[in-house]
C-alpha cells in the first residue's frame, strides 16, 4: 500500500503457507528472495520520488529514443541512478540500466524484450 509521509507497506503472499508476511521497511535494500530484485524494485514509485535529467537521444533495437536519468530521492534505495531508454513513439520504457549506490556502477540491465498493447495501455510480457 503507498503512503505519501510514511513507509509503504508491503506484504509477501506465502503459497507453501497459507500466509501473508509483512515486510519490514529496513528490508527493502535487501534482495526478493535471492533474485536479482530488491523489495525496493516492488514498490509503488510516485513522480515526486525521483529527480529526472535528460541525458541524450539514442537509439535502442531501431528504436529513436530519450535516455533520462532517475535519481531517487529516498536515501535507502539501492541505487544511485537508473538510465532509462524511453520510446519516442509510444513513450514506453524499453531499457532500464540500474547502478549500485555505493559503487556506482552498472549491476542491473533490464530490457523489454516484448510487449503487448491492449487498447493504449502498453505492458511488458517479457
């Protein structure tokens, strides 16, 4: 659930369980489940949470597109900046480049093989 002055909540459905756990706040720097997502990546982002900056025009899979850097405004994500690859057509997010907040550098490369469009609303399936 997203809140405007607190932390949100998350919750975890556990199927082996029958449960619902609640994740701690402080865990969101940490790893879902030993992928390569942070509890972080989950949460409901507002336009507010982030500064932008227009970094250049590229191009990406024939694709003419803006790169925008993010940097959140949160001091506990984990990352220092995300680049992001936007569509010029469709303004759709096609490539997302993540660094690490201590390091600095690339650890996370996220591409929108595939996706599908239902009415105007455009949605990744791979």
């Amino acid at each position: 659930m997203a809140h405007d002055e607190i932390d949100d909540e998350q919750r975890l459905f556990l199927p082996a369980l029958s449960k619902i756990r609640k994740i701690s706040s402080a865990d969101k720097s940490k790893k879902f489940l030993g992928s390569d997502f942070f509890y972080y990546d989950m949460e409901d982002k507002n336009f507010g949470d982030f500064t932008y900056k227009y970094i250049k025009e590229d191009t990406f899979k024939k694709m003419n597109c803006w790169v925008v850097e993010f940097k959140p405004n949160d001091p506990d994500a984990p990352y220092s900046k995300t680049l992001v690859w936007i569509n010029q057509e469709d303004n759709f997010r096609y490539k997302t480049e993540c660094y690490d907040i201590k390091t600095k550098k690339l650890i996370k490369t996220i591409v929108n093989v595939e996706i599908k469009t239902d009415g105007e609303i455009i949605y990744p399936i791979k």
